[in-house]
C-alpha cells in the first residue's frame, strides 16, 4: 500500500518483508538465543529495532513529510 502510494518504494514486498525480519533476528538476538552472551536489555533491544527500522527506511527511500 505504502509503494502504491508513493510513500515507499518496494518493488518486491515478500522480499523486503523477509529481509526486514532478518534485520530484526541480527546478532543481538542470536547471540541471546544461543547463549553466547548476556541477554540484551530492553534498551539494546529498543536500539536494534529503531536500527533496522532506520534501515529498512533508507532502504526503501521513505518519503518523511517536512
């Protein structure tokens, strides 16, 4: 909806879908998951997701209002 609009430009939303998700599982969470660390507090966690939001964003050249 938001490609038809204008406002993102993703030519192949099952692809930027999966990436995005593939974004969000980065090492942070597979590091918590294999217990190769300390789990991440609520604010890393916080800062990967705008990370990958931020990202996914660029990626896709959001258009932000003024």
């Amino acid at each position: 909806e938001l490609d038809r609009q204008g406002s993102l430009h993703i030519p192949d939303p099952c692809l930027s879908a999966q990436t995005f998700l593939t974004l969000l599982q980065g090492q942070i969470i597979e590091r918590a998951r294999l217990g190769a660390g300390p789990a991440p507090t609520n604010e890393e966690i916080e800062q990967h997701i705008d990370a990958c939001v931020t990202f996914f964003l660029a990626a896709h050249h959001a258009n932000c209002p003024d």
